[in-house]
C-alpha cells in the first residue's frame, strides 16, 4: 500500500487543464449503478460507461471500461486482454489502493491515482466510437464528459498506453 493520498476531482481537472483537454462536469446526485444513472441520459449526451475492476490468479489487475448497456463475458474475457486465466472481480481494497476509487464511482479517470502501472486499462472499441465519453470524475456524484481521444490522450499522460479492443458481446 502507497501512503500517496488519492487525487481528487480538482486535481483530475487541473490535471486534464494542463493538457489542454476540454472537458464539462454535471454535478448530480450520487448514482451507484447504470440503472441508477440513466435517468441523467437526457442532460448529459455522449456515451456512458460501465467499468468492471477484474483480476487475474497472477494478481494481474485490469479496468475494463465499456459502453453502459454492453455484455462483458467474463469466462472469456481473459483471452482478449492478455490475462494469465479467467477473471474475478478485484476486491475493493485493491480498488482504492490502485485507482484511489470505492466501488460505485469506479472510472477510468482512476488512471491518474494508478502511479505504480498496476492496472492494464481496457476501452471498447465499440464506446470509443462515440465522440463524447462520460465518466465519473473520481467519485459518484457527478459525470465528466472528455473526447474519446482525449481520454487515451489522458491515460497515455499518466504513464499508461490503454488497450483499444472488442471485449463486449
């Protein structure tokens, strides 16, 4: 465990400011799910995500970041992200020691908190053809919306080359 304090949402802004990243943030109430989340669809347009923190028998950690109402088989998976066997859900100790994150705001912005390159991060091919991806900017209670390429813009600054792949059915 790092005694590094996790980034919080202005630092992720001030973070994404200094690369001259646009990005909008809608403050809403806390939403724990994609069920929860859906009725701020008509206010926050662009392509709305669902993450699944997984990890392998070799503690090989992984973010998979997919469009919100996509299948992610998980008994398959691994064959596609290069892990060494099936995957399970990370626990939620790990969660906040690699992406600085409790589960229900888990996000992809979780990268900047990730300075040990614990974590692969995976996107969707599929999501990452909306211009427009939203996520959560490090905690539940509000949604940040980026570019799609400038959110792999964002992961390669903080030090992580994301896999851009077909993981959803």
């Amino acid at each position: 465990m790092t005694d590094a304090t996790p980034k919080t949402r202005d630092d992720l802004f001030a973070f994404l400011d200094g690369l001259d990243i646009k990005h909008s943030t809608k403050d809403h109430a806390p939403v724990f799910t994609v069920a929860e989340s859906v009725a701020l669809r008509d206010e926050i347009p662009g392509g709305h995500t669902k993450n699944l923190f997984v990890k392998d028998k070799k503690d090989q950690f992984f973010l998979l970041t997919v469009e919100e109402n996509a299948t992610v088989d998980l008994k398959t998976v691994h064959t596609l992200i290069g892990a060494a066997s099936k995957v399970s859900f990370g626990k939620p100790e790990k969660l906040m020691e690699y992406l600085g994150v409790v589960p229900g705001s888990v996000t992809a912005f979780g990268a900047i908190n990730d300075t040990g390159g614990n974590v692969t991060f995976v996107l969707d091919v599929d999501l990452m053809e909306d211009e427009t991806i939203n996520c959560h900017p490090l905690s539940n209670d509000a949604t940040t919306s980026i570019a799609s390429s400038d959110l792999i813009r964002f992961m390669e600054a903080t030090g992580h080359k994301p896999l851009v792949l077909k993981v959803t059915s």
